[in-house]
C-alpha cells in the first residue's frame, strides 16, 4: 500500500500555496516566506523532480500595494486587486527562482480551460512543454475575468491545483496552508480535536471533519482541500496538506517524514478521459433517474436509456455534460448527453423503440452512452 516511504520517488509534484502563507495580515507580500518557499522548489528541481507551483496571492498582494487592509467584497474589487497583485507577484517569484538559475513561466487558468475538451488537452500540452524545457509553470486562477473563480467555487485555488494535479499525471499534491494538516474538529475552535496522520479513503465521517472559513485574505477552508483531495486520489494522485510556515515543509515532507496529512491515492485511478468528465467538465443540466436506472448505472456499468429518466433540469444541448441524479438527489454519474433537455422530457419514460414515434426520427438508444459517462457515487465533489 502506498505510503510516506513512496513519497521521496514522486517524479512530478505540484505544490499549491495559499494567501495566508504569502502574505502578511496587512496583505503585503511575505518576501522571508516567499524566499523560503522558492528555495525548497529550486532544491527539488536540482534533486530531479519536476515542479508546478499553483499560488494563490494576486488578491491579496493588489490590497498591498493599494493600501487596502480588509479584502474587497464586490468582484470588480477583487478584479482590480488581482489585476494589480498579479504582475506584483510574478516579479518576485521571477527574480527569486533566477537567483537559483531557474526559468519560470506564468500560466493563468480558467474554468473553461478544463470544461472544453480541446482547451483542457491544449492546457495539458502547454505545461508538457514546458517541463521538458526545465521550466518551472507558475500557476494562478485568471481572477481578473473569472467571475466564477473570484466568487471562491475553486476555494483558494485548492481545486485548481488538483485538476491541475490529474492534468499533467502528477505523483504528489502538496497544499501549502496555515493548519498542519487535517483534524478530527477545527482546532481553532475545539482544544479537543485530534490531528489525522494518513487518509486512506474519504469518507463521509472524514468529510464531516471540515471547518468551513478561511482567514481574511485567503478564502479556502478544509472543506474546500477535502474537495482537492477527492480529485487527486481519484486522479492516482496522492495528496498531503501540511503548514507553509514550518520550517523546511517541502523537504520533510519529500524525504518521507511525517509532516503533515497524506491522501492515499486510489490504486486504480480514473483514466484521462473519465477523469475529465469527472472533475473537469462543467454539467450544463441535470437529469433525474428511477431507482432501478441508478443500480444499473453504478453497479451494473450500464448506459442510461429514457425508461429510467423521470425529469430533467436545464436546457442543455446534444453534445453537454450532465449530471445524473439518483432519487435520493445524489449525482450519481456524470456524462455527455446525446438528446437536449426538451428532447429528454419528451422521451422520459419511454421505451427505445418508441424514440421515432415520439419525436418523428429514429435516434440513439442511450440518452448518455457508458463510453461517455463516469460513475461518481464514491467520486462525488459537491
């Protein structure tokens, strides 16, 4: 079974590092933190192993330097703030990492960058790229256009990192944050809570586990590094969640030690492609399925067909994404949609051969074809 002993041969690591490492409470930049962190990078790239660095900051270094000390609460805000902090960023880990004659290259991520199959694939050719050439790929949300980003449904770029993690076929995860890694309660506020060494399935009893808020600069909590943690096990990737502060953290953690929680990744993990109609894609719509249609969709590997629908929501379009929700309102599948909403709601309940009667043309018999769907009931990301 994997383990920490594993983590030394880990070839390709992504390490994600949130705004409270980065910055200071007054949301100037940690220059000490920084060259700390770009100095264990540049190590790990001496020692061998190929490195993605995902960092959050851009906000939180704008509020510096316009003098703001609260975080922002309107997105145009917070649009300025990245705008500003980005280019602040980037300047620094440039002249950092050339201080150890490395090169870096800034990378700016959308939703839609991993929602589109072409861009996903293109996105994933890019970051090949450029480690072939030895560079170092600096990794952010474009937060200046991406509302959905800015409006924290990525949770400080924990998720980001994760996909980014299953895009490039990553070894190890490391988030970077201002807790040592995952406990029973949020120790903030329970003196009782016990600190979890190793995960090795997330369950519902883990999940409950989480404390919600991040601090005031950052916007992740634990819940949203338990939704990264999903991904990257799933990805065949594992995952450890350790304090950015703690001296020599990516060193210990690399060499085996036992800082921090490790994710187990799952020995068989998703391939590229279910894996990107997991985690990458976006639904566009929901259809709602009979008990006996779950059963068959889950256990039995099955396609979904029209007699097991009993609605759908949306009005998405043949060639969409959709999510598959069991009777219980759990998605429990996700996948491409041969038929559009109206379509379905016509052909919903019926037999195949009745699919020419009802809408005039003989079309497919599977609404969402097995080939084009991936279970998510163990997978299942909120």
């Amino acid at each position: 079974m994997f383990g920490r002993q594993d983590l030394p041969k880990a070839r390709r690591v992504i390490v994600k590092v949130g705004t409270s490492i980065l910055t200071h409470g007054t949301g100037k930049l940690n220059l000490e933190q920084m060259e700390k962190l770009v100095r264990q990078l540049a190590d790990l790239s001496n020692r061998g192993h190929q490195v993605i660095l995902v960092t959050s900051g851009a906000v939180g270094a704008g509020m510096g330097r316009l003098g703001l000390e609260k975080r922002p609460k309107s997105v145009p805000e917070k649009q300025a703030c990245a705008a500003v902090g980005q280019g602040i960023l980037m300047h620094m880990y440039e002249k950092l990492f050339a201080e150890y004659g490395l090169v870096v290259a800034q990378v700016l991520l959308t939703r839609d960058d991993f929602a589109f199959r072409e861009r996903y694939i293109n996105a994933g050719n890019t970051l090949e790229a450029l480690l072939r050439m030895n560079v170092i790929p600096i990794i952010n949300e474009n937060d200046t256009v991406a509302i959905d980003e800015i409006r924290l449904r990525f949770g400080d770029n924990d998720t980001l990192s994760a996909l980014v993690a299953g895009l490039v076929r990553g070894d190890l995860l490391i988030l970077l944050t201002d807790i040592d890694g995952l406990y029973s309660a949020n120790p903030r506020v329970d003196p009782t809570a016990v600190f979890i060494p190793e995960v090795a399935e997330i369950t519902p009893e883990i999940e409950a586990m989480a404390a919600g808020a991040g601090t005031n600069l950052g916007t992740g909590g634990m819940a949203t590094k338990l939704q990264a943690a999903k991904i990257a096990v799933e990805s065949g990737v594992a995952m450890v969640i350790a304090r950015g502060s703690r001296p020599n953290a990516l060193r210990e953690i690399m060499n085996g030690a036992e800082v921090g929680t490790l994710f187990v990744p799952n020995e068989t993990p998703l391939p590229g492609y279910k894996r990107w109609l997991a985690f990458g894609s976006a639904s566009s719509g929901r259809i709602h399925i009979d008990a006996g249609a779950a059963e068959a969709i889950v256990s039995g590997g099955k396609s979904l067909l029209p007699c097991g629908i009993t609605g759908a929501e949306g009005e998405f379009q043949s060639g969409d994404m959709v999510s598959i929700i069991s009777p219980d309102g759990l998605e429990v599948a996700r996948g491409v949609t041969q038929y559009s909403a109206d379509q379905v709601r016509r052909i919903m309940g019926k037999q195949c051969q009745d699919i020419e009667a009802v809408l005039g043309v003989k079309g497919v018999d599977e609404v969402v074809h097995r080939d084009n769907l991936t279970v998510m009931v163990s997978r299942h990301i909120g």
